[in-house]
C-alpha cells in the first residue's frame, strides 16, 4: 500500500507541474496579443486610448483567469490528492 501512495504522490506532483506549465503558455501569449493590439490602436488613434485601456484591461483579466484555474487545480493536486 505504501507503494501506491508513493505513486500517486509523484502523479500528482507531476500533474501540478504539468498543469502549471502548460496553464501559464496560454494566459502569457493571449495577454502579450491584447496588450500589443491595444498599444497598435493607442498609436494609431491617440483619442481613443482611454476607451481601448478599459478594454484592454477587461482582455487581460479574462486571459489571466485561465492561469488562475490551473493554479486551483495545481493546488488540489498537491494538497489534496
């Protein structure tokens, strides 16, 4: 029994990790896109820069909550598992 314990202790370290780094790829690409297009508009349409701000800032905590979802499920692997 110890050594199934011990098994599953590593399968959970290694999906913690697993779902870390794979969690954090899409949050940091979808943010780097908002926030590049938005500084695009900013440069192209000065006057528009505090509407495309609010927006960006919506953008950017949408994408950010995906890498939140996978540190609840990184948490669970660990602590719970």
């Amino acid at each position: 029994m110890e050594m199934a314990d011990a098994i599953v202790k590593a399968a959970c370290a290694l999906g913690a990790g697993l779902s870390m780094g794979l969690g954090a790829i899409g949050p940091g690409i979808g943010e780097g896109n908002v926030v590049g297009k938005a500084l695009e508009g900013m440069a192209r349409q000065p006057e528009m820069s505090g509407t495309l701000r609010s927006t960006m800032i919506l953008g950017v905590a949408m994408c950010e909550s995906t890498g939140i979802y996978s540190l609840v499920i990184a948490l669970l692997l660990l602590f719970v598992f």
